[in-house]
C-alpha cells in the first residue's frame, strides 16, 4: 500500500516520498483460543464489565455520602432546636425585675 504525501492544489510534482506498510499475521492471531479470548472476552470486559464495574462502584460512594450529610443534617437540626428550646425556657424563667 503506498501513501502519497498531501500535496496542494497546484502541485502537479508526483510523489517521490512514499511510505510502504505492511504486516503481517502471526501464527497466535489465527489461533482459534487466542480469537475467541480477545474477540469475546477481553472485549467484554473492558467494554462491558469494567466501565459497570466503576459506574457501580461510583453510584454507591455517591450515595453513602448523601445518607452521610442527612444525617449530619438532621442532627445539626436537632440541636439547634435543643439550643432554641433552651433558649425559649431560659427567657421565661428569668423574672424581670
């Protein structure tokens, strides 16, 4: 296979700097194992198990951490309504003199 270099619009120069690739397939890549491994399984995991894996694995620290801060909410909450309570009683057992 030869690749010509890019060449502009007004160069009619034919290309001298070619680039000849080639390749070839080795004994293991016709290997049916070999096939059926990379093919099926190694696609699979990576294109399939992995990214659930990770999306999984985020999704449940994502939701640990929003249980977390309501219940550090809910006893922020309750203590200011301890310390209003507190509050509201202190103001009506001073006598005003």
């Amino acid at each position: 296979m030869q690749v010509p270099p890019p060449t502009s619009g007004n160069d009619t120069a034919s290309p001298t700097n070619a680039t000849r690739i080639r390749y070839a397939v080795t004994p293991m890549r016709k290997d049916p194992v070999y096939i059926n491994v990379y093919v099926n399984w190694f696609r699979l995991l990576v294109s399939g198990v992995i990214p659930m894996a990770v999306l999984v694995i985020l999704n449940v620290n994502i939701y640990l951490k929003i249980v977390e801060t309501r219940r550090t909410r809910a006893k922020q909450q309750q203590q200011r309504q301890r310390q209003q309570q507190q509050r509201v009683s202190a103001t009506v057992t001073t006598p005003n003199g």
